[in-house]
C-alpha cells in the first residue's frame, strides 16, 4: 500500500510499520473529519432549506387564509350579520395572526414586512376607528380602508409569494448542490469506512507483524539473554579453565622438571633408588593430597624402591609385598595387568587398608608397567588423603609415571644385560673372552701374590662343523650348551670356564701344583665330552683337543699363556693325541706350517706326492683291491703324516687340485697294472667335501676316467658320512651323477657318531666301511661286538657289502669273519705300500698275516695310523 524510502530501508522493521500506521491513521482522520464536516453541512443546509420551506408553506397558508377571509369579507353583504361576524373574526383574529405572520417574514423579506405591518396597522386603524353601534359611515370607510389594506395586502402577499417561488427556486438549486454534497458525502463515508476497513485490516497486520516482532524480539531478547547468561557462564568456565590450566601447566612444569632430571640421572648412570625417589616425589607434587610408592618385581614379592610422603609405619609395610597376596592393591594390579583403583578405603575391610586408614589414606591407586617384552617389572601406587577418583589429567600423569618407571627398570635391565652380554656369552652364559682375559689376569696377580701356579686350558671340539652342516645350527648350538655343562660340572667354582668363540673354549685352573695335574685336569675333560650326548633323536660322540699353559713357565701375561695354549691345542688337533701342553717348540709351528703350506704347493706342481695302496682282502687273505691313500715327502722335514697336512690343505683350498690329482694318478696306475697283465682289482680313493660339493665333479670323474682308460666299475670313490648328509638331496643328485657313469660308492668311516640309518636306503651306495674305532674294543665283554654285529647284518640286510678298517690281530679277523665281514683292511694283513709292491700283491694273489707274539700286533709294523679324507 505504502512505498518506504530508500532512507525508510535502513530503518527497523518495526518503525517503518509504525510509521506508516501513523500515516495511515493521520489520512484517514483527515477524511473522516472532511467527511464529517460535510456531512455536518449538508445536514445544516438541508434542515435550513426544510425549514424554509415549511415556513413558505406556513406563509403560504396564513396567506391563503388571510387572502380567503378577505374573500369571504368582501363576498358578505354590507351590513349583514354575516359580514360583521366575519369582519370581527377577522379583526379578532387580526392582532395575533398578524404578529404571527409579521414575526415568520420578517427575517428572510423585511420590505415585505414593512408593506404587510403598514397594510395590517391601517386595516386596523380602519376597522378599529368607526363606531360598532351606529357609525355606518365610519365603519364603511374604515371597511374601504380595511379593503384598501387587504388589497394593498394581497399585493404583498403576491410578492410574498414571489418572494417565496424564487427562495423555492433557490432551494431547488441548493437541493440539487445539496444532492451533490450528499453523494460526495456518501463517497466520503464509504471511502471512509473502506479507508477504516483498510486501516483496521492493515492494523490487524500491523498488529500480527508487530506482535510477531514482539515474539521474536522476544526470542531475541531470550537468546541474547541465554547468550548472554551462557557467555558469562563460559567466561566464568574459561576463568576457571584458564585458572586450572595456570595450575595444570604449573604441575606439568614440575612434571617436566622431574621427567627431564630423571631423564639426566638414567643418561648419567645414577642409582636406580635415586631415580625413583625422584619419580615418587614428582608423582607427589602432583597434588597436594597425594603421596606415592614405587615397587619392584623380584621373585615372589615386591620390593618397595622408593616412596615419598609416607610415614615410617606405611613404608614398613609397603617394604616387601608378597605377589601372592592377593588383597594388596598392587598384587592385584599385577596380576590383572590393568590399574586398580580403590575409592574408598572404607569399604575395604582388610587388615592392609584399616592400616593406610588409620594413617589419614582414604583412596589408593595401582598401576603395574611393563617392559617392551611385556613382561611385568613393577607396580607404582597412588595413595591419598581425600576419597580419590582419578581425573583424566591424573590418569595421564600416572601413565607417563608408568613408562618412566619402565624406562628406567627397563634401562637398568638392558643395561645389566649388555654388561653381562659384554662380559658373558649369550648362548651357553659362560664368560666370553673379554671376561676370561679379565680373569686370567686377576688370576696371575693372585698366582704372583701367593706363589702358587695356575694353567690355562684350551678346548676345542673336534669336527664341530660337520655337525653344524649336517644337523643345523641349532643341533650345532645344543651341541655347544651340553659342552659349557660337562665342563663346569667337571670343574671348581673357583675354576673359570669361559667360550672364547665358535667352538672353543677356556679353562682357567687356579692353584694347580705342577703341569702333570693341569694335564690330569684336562684328561677328565675329555672324559666328560668323550660320552654319548643325546640331542633330540640323535645320539653324537664328541671329542676335543685341549692344549695346556702354565704360569709361570709358558708365560707372564694373560696374551701369552692364552697364545701358548692355543697353540697346544692346535698341536694336539693335528697329533691326533688329546691333549698337549706347551713346549717351547711350539713357537715355531706357526713358521713352520707356513713353509709347509708353501712346500705343499711347490710339490702339487713338481709332483712331490705320492700315493701307496693298503690292501683290501677278504677273511682267508686273498687279495680283493686297494685303498689309495696320499703321502707326501717334505724336502725339509721327510714323511709328513697325513694329519699335519690334510687340513693345511683344506684350509688353502689345496685338496681340490691335490684330490683330483690323486684321483687321476690312482687311475692311471690301476690302468698300467692292467695293461701289465695283472688281474683287475679295485681300487678305493678318498673325497673331500669340497670335492664331491663341485657341481662338475661327476665331469671330472668321468673325463679322468676317459683319459686313462680305468674301468669305471673298478673305481671306488668313498665318501665320509659327513659329506653325505650336509645336503641329502644334493648328495644324493650327485651321487646317482656318479653311478650313471658305472662306479661304486663307498661310505667311509661309518658309525663314527654321524650315521644316518634311515636314509641309507634311499642312496645309491655299495659299500659300508666300519671305522677303525669300532675294532679297538671288539672282542672285550662290555666292547663294540654287538654294533659291529648289528651293522652287518643291516648291511647285508641292504644288500651292501662290508669292509672293516684297522683290523690289527687273529682274534678281530676271527670276529669279523664269524659275523661274515666282507673284506679286511689293517695291518693284520698289509701297511699301505709302494705300487711296485702292490703289483706283487696283485701278482700272487694272497697275503699272509702276521702277529708278534703276546702282542697282537703284526710283526715290523707301528700302531695304524688314522685315515683321513684324501690321505
């Protein structure tokens, strides 16, 4: 209805509403008031123009009548009753009718008046003036002036009447503006009303708006208030947030100081007690109401660490808590692995908390921590003054208080653990050689105090690495752990044994009176190793070489005595003998395997080896093949056994040319006994394991074979058990590489410890040679008869035959041929020899075995010495 301004559009809704409601109101007032007043004329004009006209229709009709009742006069006859009653009515009837008529006209025709006043006063004077009884003339003139004035009368009432047709006239105009201004005023009522319909409907809107206004300037106000209100509430919070936050950094400061002070204490290696006492009186300081205990685990209890804010009587209590008591907060923190939070002591009824009561504690909290393991190192506990639920900010606390304390127990464990993991060997616990060093020097200054002797025992296992590539690594480290066992139960607790690497190990003897005893010392050592060890399924014989120093004639110093004795052991190893003890030869061994190293070298390329041939024979000595086993010749130092060289040559790697050598010169000669004319007989060389693990090796048999033109069938290659079972699957590929080129397989040294049984069936082999060990204790009670025996009949069994090694005297020849041994190898029958006398073996057909009498042993030859792989 309205338009608002530009300038009204920055107004409130409820002014603008406001102000066009007064504006409204103002307009409709105007026309209700024009309205009104118009109204109020026409009703004016309209009363005035009836009353006129009443008044002409009065005028009218007293001038009618006075007009008939001239006529009535004038129509009587003169001097009749008739006209003098009616001439006296009319003069009776004259004054008041007059004054009537005079008062109507006067206002609206005054000339009129005058003439009527002046007509009525002479009708009267002349009516009035003769003499009622007898004045005729009188009376007749006064009725001609009587006449006279009712003419001249009538002429006024004629302009009378004009007067009045014309003030009709102007009441006819005035009634037609009268209509007009009624219709306008009509209009404006109805405009009126409809501008009042408007302005109460508009108002009604008016209202709602504004009474919606009102609501939601209600609401507003409501919000602004709840705004307000929730404002000041939050204000007020973050006074006091900000209040607890001043009070939570405060405490956080001191946690960080305590946190970074314990955190310098760990890095400076400081008691473990002053770092919890430290940790409990951070813990403290948390809250006012607070104190804090720190436990330990130790088998079977708890063992307080530190405590902070307790009485003498509480820590007496808290001292040693049993982990199986099982009301004690921290027994059952430890046991739940979780917190446990008592509220409220009161509830408790147990001896431990009427106590904490009774000292003013109303609530206690328990946390176990953990190393990374998980496994549990302690607990550490909360008690307090006030009945006491843990806030979020205090939980957060005790954890970080938690995993301090497990740094630091942790830190201290690992701590004991690298100490002891630099001083100890972490597989069998024994000191390693950082620690036997400390020792053996602790033990010469007590040696030099008090005058007495001490020996350093070196022990190393023979073969260890055969049993690490045939069984594994963990056979090999079980192997080592049984070792470190029957060591130390062979020894004093004064007595230090410590594992110096891999598979040798130290034995520091303190107090020993004399080299002889060092070496009894050591001869019980091997006893203790020389015993069956049961690992898992399998059942190994282990033996050592062990070499003896003693203080002060092998040295000074602990590098010395250690050094000497090392080098016995290794004299030992490779004598075959046990145990040695220093001498002072021994330094020069090093020298001298160096130059043998290099005289070996020099005769693999000048042809300084040889090869001899021990015969194999069956039960009556008929000749049946050979064995070749390699020997060599020191320019310097003349036969050198196998035993010294063989491994020097392993270790250079050597054995791989020198074996294939052998191989090829056994070939050649096996071949030229033949073009010679002498019967075929097989002939049997050794392996090595670097050998037989060469994936060509089967080509270089096979190419050997072509160039010398040998028999394959009549080539024996043996191999140890050993290097069988290194790798089955690979062995056992090679191995059927060998047998499709038509040559027999030997295992050697069988039963030595590392057998095998259940595969034996599933290699291509041909021959079992039992070792020569077996043969020492063949024929005694309680000796190797049965196994000998067993293995036999497992072997013809697996359709192999049989050669046993060593054999020395009648009485094992007797054995074996009773339990139908195939072939006999030993000097009972033959030490190995030269070719040309070997062909003479090959030429007769037969041996002959010799004993010396009482002895057993053949005549003009020593103790058989031990075959090793390639010799």
């Amino acid at each position: 209805m309205f338009n608002s301004s530009s300038a009204d559009q920055h107004q409130p809704p409820s002014s603008l509403a406001s102000g066009r409601f007064l504006t409204l109101l103002a307009l409709l007032s105007i026309m209700v008031g024009s309205g009104l007043a118009i109204s109020r004329h026409v009703y004016n004009v309209c009363h005035d123009v009836l009353v006129r006209h009443e008044w002409l229709l009065a005028i009218s009709r007293q001038a009618d009548e006075v007009s008939g009742r001239l006529d009535r006069l004038s129509q009587a006859k003169p001097g009749s009753a008739d006209e003098k009653m009616q001439l006296n009515q009319f003069f009776a009837d004259l004054d008041p009718a007059s004054a009537h008529f005079l008062a109507d006209i006067s206002s609206e025709l005054p000339a009129e008046t005058a003439d009527v006043e002046q007509a009525i006063a002479g009708l009267k004077s002349a009516v009035r003036t003769p003499d009622r009884e007898g004045h005729g003339a009188a009376l007749l003139q006064g009725k001609a002036g009587a006449y006279f004035a009712a003419a001249h009368l009538e002429r006024t009432l004629d302009k009378l009447r004009s007067g009045v047709g014309r003030l009709e006239d102007d009441c006819f105009h005035q009634s037609e503006s009268i209509q007009q201004l009624r219709l306008l005023a009509v209009v404006c009522q109805a405009l009126a009303w409809l501008l009042i319909l408007i302005a109460f409907g508009y108002a009604a809107q008016l209202y709602r708006r504004l009474r919606r206004e009102e609501l939601a300037r209600f609401h507003i106000e409501s919000e602004l208030a709840a705004e307000r209100a929730a404002l000041e509430r939050r204000v007020q919070a973050r006074t006091f947030a900000l209040e607890a936050e001043v009070q939570e950094r405060l405490r956080a400061e001191r946690l960080n100081r305590g946190r970074n002070r314990m955190l310098e204490m760990v890095a400076r290696n400081e008691p473990i007690a002053e770092i919890f006492n430290v940790l409990t009186e951070t813990v403290a300081e948390f809250r006012s109401t607070w104190t804090c205990a720190v436990h330990s685990l130790s088998p079977g209890s708890l063992k307080l660490m530190a405590s902070s804010g307790m009485s003498d009587k509480i820590k007496q209590h808290l001292k040693s808590i049993s982990t199986g008591f099982a009301g004690a907060p921290e027994s059952i923190a430890l046991a739940s692995g979780e917190p446990y939070l008592v509220e409220d002591l009161g509830a408790v009824h147990k001896p431990w908390s009427e106590l904490l009561r009774a000292n003013g504690l109303l609530s206690v909290w328990s946390a176990p921590f953990f190393a990374s393991g998980s496994d549990a190192l302690g607990t550490i506990s909360v008690y307090t003054l006030l009945q006491w639920k843990p806030s979020s900010a205090d939980l957060e606390m005790l954890e970080m208080a938690r995993h301090m304390a497990a740094l630091v127990l942790e830190k201290s464990r690992l701590q004991t653990q690298l100490i002891d993991h630099a001083y100890h060997d972490s597989l069998t616990g024994l000191p390693n050689r950082r620690l036997a060093r400390d020792r053996i020097a602790s033990a010469i200054k007590r040696a030099a105090r008090t005058n007495q002797g001490m020996a350093v025992l070196w022990i190393d296992l023979d073969r260890f690495k055969q049993i690490n590539d045939q069984y594994g690594h963990p056979v090999g480290d079980a192997v080592l752990q049984r070792t470190a066992e029957r060591l130390s139960g062979r020894l004093r607790s004064s007595d230090t044994l410590a594992r110096m690497g891999g598979d040798e190990f130290m034995a520091l003897i303190e107090g020993t009176s004399s080299r002889e005893a060092a070496e009894v010392i050591a001869e019980d050592l091997l006893e203790a190793l020389a015993l069956p060890m049961q690992i898992e399924e399998l059942e190994l014989v282990i033996s050592a070489s062990i070499g003896v120093s003693v203080y002060p004639e092998d040295g000074e110093t602990g590098d010395s005595l250690s050094q000497h004795a090392d080098q016995a052991m290794y004299a030992a190893k490779f004598g075959c003998c046990g145990v040695r003890s220093f001498t002072p030869e021994m330094d020069r061994e090093p020298a001298e395997r160096r130059e043998l190293e290099a005289e070996l070298n020099q005769a693999l390329e000048n042809g300084g080896f040889t090869v001899a041939y021990q015969p194999l024979c069956l039960a009556d000595g008929s000749l049946h093949g050979f064995e070749a086993l390699l020997r060599f010749c020191s320019p310097r130092l003349g036969n050198v056994p196998p035993c010294d060289f063989i491994p020097i040559a392993e270790e250079t790697q050597l054995i791989v040319p020198l074996g294939e050598w052998v191989l090829r010169e056994t070939c050649r000669q096996g071949r030229e006994w033949q073009d010679a004319g002498h019967p075929a007989s097989s002939i049997a060389v050794n392996i090595s394991a670097l050998q037989f693990a060469r994936d060509d090796f089967a080509d270089t048999v096979a190419q050997i074979l072509e160039e010398t033109g040998y028999p394959a069938e009549m080539l024996v290659l043996e191999l140890t058990e050993s290097i069988v079972m290194h790798d089955f699957t690979e062995s056992a590929s090679q191995m059927e590489r060998l047998k499709r080129l038509g040559v027999r397989i030997a295992i050697d040294d069988f039963g030595t410890g590392y057998s095998s049984l259940s595969y034996l069936h599933r290699l291509p082999i041909d021959v079992l040679k039992i070792d020569r060990s077996f043969m020492e204790t063949l024929n005694e009670a309680d000796g190797t008869g049965p196994i000998v025996e067993a293995v036999l009949s497992m072997a013809h069994t697996l359709g192999l035959h049989v050669v046993a090694e060593g054999v020395e005297t009648a009485e094992q020849l007797n054995t074996l041929r009773l339990g139908g041994c195939d072939l006999i190898q030993g000097y009972f029958f033959s030490r190995p020899v030269a070719p040309s006398v070997a062909a003479g073996f090959l030429h007769s057909g037969k041996l002959e075995g010799k004993e010396l009498p009482g002895s057993g042993t053949p005549a003009d030859a020593p103790r058989q010495e031990t075959t090793t792989t390639t010799a």
